[in-house]
C-alpha cells in the first residue's frame, strides 16, 4: 500500500476548472466547442469542464497507450481507441489529466492537426515541467507540479485512486 500526501484540494481543482471555462470563454466567445477527452485520467475533468463551459460543446474520447501498470512512461504513443467524430472544422480542446514527459502530448497534437480542424489547443490539469522531454506545451495549465508520482482526479497507479476528489502524492509505503 502507498501513502498518499494531498496536494490539490478538491476547492482548488473546482477553482482552476472555473477559470479554464472562464479563459476559455474569452477566448473562443459562443463558438461551439468539441472536447476530446484523453482517456481514462481525463473522464473527472472534461465531465466537470464540459458543465462549467456550457453553450454548444460536444464531446468525444480518445485513447493511447499508457504506462501500464508502470511509473515511468516508455516514450511510445499508440492510438487504442481512435475517435468517433469527424473534427474536420471544428473547433477542438484535447483535454489531457497530466503533461509529463510530453511524449503523448506531441503525438495527439501531430495526428489531430492532420484531421484540419479549425482550431486545436490543450487543456491540461497538471504539467510536470520538468519530466519534459518532448517539446509539448498545452494553451491552458491548471497546476505546475514536482516531478512526483500523482494519483487522483482520474488519474491512476495501476488502475487505483482514480476515483479520489483530490490529487495526491503517491510514495511507497
Ligand atoms: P507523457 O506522455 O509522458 O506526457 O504522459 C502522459 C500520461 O502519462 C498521462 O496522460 C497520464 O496518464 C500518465 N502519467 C504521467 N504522469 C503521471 C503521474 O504522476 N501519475 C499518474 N499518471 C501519470
């Protein structure tokens, strides 16, 4: 078992989803909006921002591999569940829990920018600036974060504390 040490309040994370709605608003005005949600670590904060953003906003879901039951990501992106919609023209948010090394970042951003949407920017809850090693940046960051294992608000250790309403350390115990 892990010990967990809280890091973002529950208040702090419903604060920061506020103000992405907020900049958000600014600045794309009453355009309709298409979430796509990197999944599983996204489903709390595109659930919770979807709802914030109101207005005509449609979501979808992408999948990628992710680090498995690991704590350090293998540097190699592949699309496990592609999405279901035509992004052709729209105006696409990829919505992402975490940027870490950046790896999966740069990918998504590379193979939905050859799909011509009509615009395509990030959101990302938490980034890790200096776990980088791709050059991944995301338009709108909640959280800059120590290069420290995170569980909570979607995301997981081996499927674990996903379901937590705060995001935590997490060191073994
Ligand atoms: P990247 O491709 O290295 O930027 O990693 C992105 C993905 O790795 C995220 O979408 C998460 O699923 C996972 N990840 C990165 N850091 C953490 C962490 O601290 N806790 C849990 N998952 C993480």
């Amino acid at each position: 078992m892990g010990e967990l040490q809280v890091l973002i309040s529950q208040e702090q994370i419903h604060d920061c989803v506020r103000e992405f709605a907020l900049s958000i608003r600014k600045d794309y005005g009453e355009e309709p909006l298409l979430l796509v949600g990197v999944l599983k670590g996204s489903f709390h904060l595109i659930s919770d921002l979807a709802r914030e953003l109101g207005g005509e906003t449609t979501i979808d879901f992408i999948q990628v591999s992710s680090y498995g039951h690991e704590k350090s990501s293998s540097g190699i992106v592949q699309i496990r569940k592609d999405l279901d919609t035509n992004i052709e023209g729209k105006n696409v948010l990829i919505v992402e829990d975490i940027v870490d090394t950046g790896a999966t970042l740069s990918h998504l951003r590379e193979l939905l920018a050859t799909r011509k949407p009509k615009s395509l920017r990030v959101v990302a809850l938490l980034s890790k600036p200096q776990a980088r090693k791709m050059n991944a940046a995301a338009e709108y960051v909640g959280f800059e974060i120590p290069d420290e294992f995170v569980v909570g608000y979607g995301l997981d250790y081996a499927e674990r504390y996903r379901n937590l309403p705060y995001i935590a350390i997490l060191r073994e115990g």
